[in-house]
C-alpha cells in the first residue's frame, strides 16, 4: 500500500489556531482507527512540533506561516511540520535531563518526540521536522 496524504494546512503562526489544526488531525487519526495506545504518544508529539514551530521557529510572528502535513501507509504515520524560521541545529539543544538544564524550559519537546516516535529528522537548514511513528490501526 503506498503512503496518502490526509491532511494538508499552512496556518498562522497562532497557538489558538494550531490548537484547533491539532484537534483536526486526531480526529483524522481517530476516524481512521488509531489505537488508544498509540493516540496520546502522537498528540504529544504534533503538539510539541507544533509549538516549536511557531515559538522557536518563527517567533510567535503571525505573517509567518507553518504548514503541517500527516501521511498514512497501511500502519506508518508520517508528519511533516514547516515554518517560516531561520531553522537551528537540534544537536544544540540542551538535553535537559543533565542536572544543569534541569530547570530550563528547553530542549523538553525534542526530547519527548524522539522518546516517543519511531524516527525524528529535521532538514538541513532546521526548519522543518518531518515525525514517523508505526501505530495500531483498529479497521
């Protein structure tokens, strides 16, 4: 079976509006039957790419844009998430569980993707995360 495209949106960089793009796609994920077990880790995960996108990557500045994109094959899902941002290098982020970085707020959600999905890439320039985790599928 080969990979489909079920979802496709370039937003704002708005925390309201990626809320609502969030609900979309797990009703998407829900619809197509995604286990309960694997639901919770995936949400974690497209709010944490969500967020970065629009915090870090594009500044909270809402004349940029993040495109989020969720594919399906058989029992993969991929998601794609872009924004408009100068992009970072992920292997300088901090890891936050050394007792220096403790208390600082960074470097959690990256953390918490690659703990909970099969596969975290970013692009060169890091601006974009593309998220693959293999999940349940109860048809």
């Amino acid at each position: 079976m080969s990979e489909t495209m079920i979802y496709n949106q370039t937003f704002a960089s708005d925390l309201h509006v990626s809320a609502d793009i969030q609900k979309e796609i797990q009703e998407l994920w829900q619809s197509h039957g995604m286990s309960d077990m694997d639901l919770p880790d995936m949400q974690l995960a497209l709010e944490e790419g969500l967020a970065n996108a629009i915090k870090h990557g594009n500044q909270l500045d809402t004349s940029k844009k993040v495109t989020v994109e969720c594919y399906l094959n058989e029992d993969v899902v991929r998601i794609v998430i872009q924004d408009e941002g100068d992009g970072f290098d992920p292997n300088d982020v901090p890891d936050p569980t050394l007792p220096e970085n403790l208390d600082k707020p960074s470097g959690r959600g990256v953390m918490l993707m690659k703990a909970f999905m099969d596969d975290v890439i970013y692009n060169d320039v890091g601006n974009q995360l593309t998220f693959i985790k293999r999940c349940t599928f109860n048809n």
